[in-house]
C-alpha cells in the first residue's frame, strides 16, 4: 500500500506541477519531511492524508490505492 501512495504522490504533483518544497509548503510539514512520504520512508498522519487529497482533488482511498479514482 505504501509503494502505491509513493508513486501516486509523485504522479499527481508532477501533473500539477508542484515542487516538493510546494507540497510541504501546501500542507504545512518541513521539504525534507514531504521527501520522506516520497520515498517511502515515511507515513502521512490521516490529517496530512486528508490535506493531501483535498490538494489533488482525489479521495484519500486513491492515494492509498484502494480504488481506482
């Protein structure tokens, strides 16, 4: 699950063309702690989850890969 959250991270932000430091901004955590959901090495509280659906416009069960939209 956490492999999909990596990469639909990365597949929205670049679709909207967003830096990492500007999600980190977006979303109110440090550059290197945003770089860290990115990599995998690193879990978003829900709150942070919900803050970055709201962003993408898609529902958290997507970012986590439990549907397909």
């Amino acid at each position: 699950m956490m492999q999909i959250f990596c990469e639909r991270l990365k597949e929205l932000r670049g679709l909207y063309h967003y830096t990492q430091r500007q999600m980190a901004e977006k979303i109110g955590i440090s550059q290197p702690s945003y770089i860290r959901y990115e990599n995998g090495t690193s879990e978003p509280t829900l709150e942070t989850l919900a803050k970055i659906a709201n962003i993408f416009d898609v529902s958290a069960d997507y970012l986590i890969g439990r549907s397909d939209y």
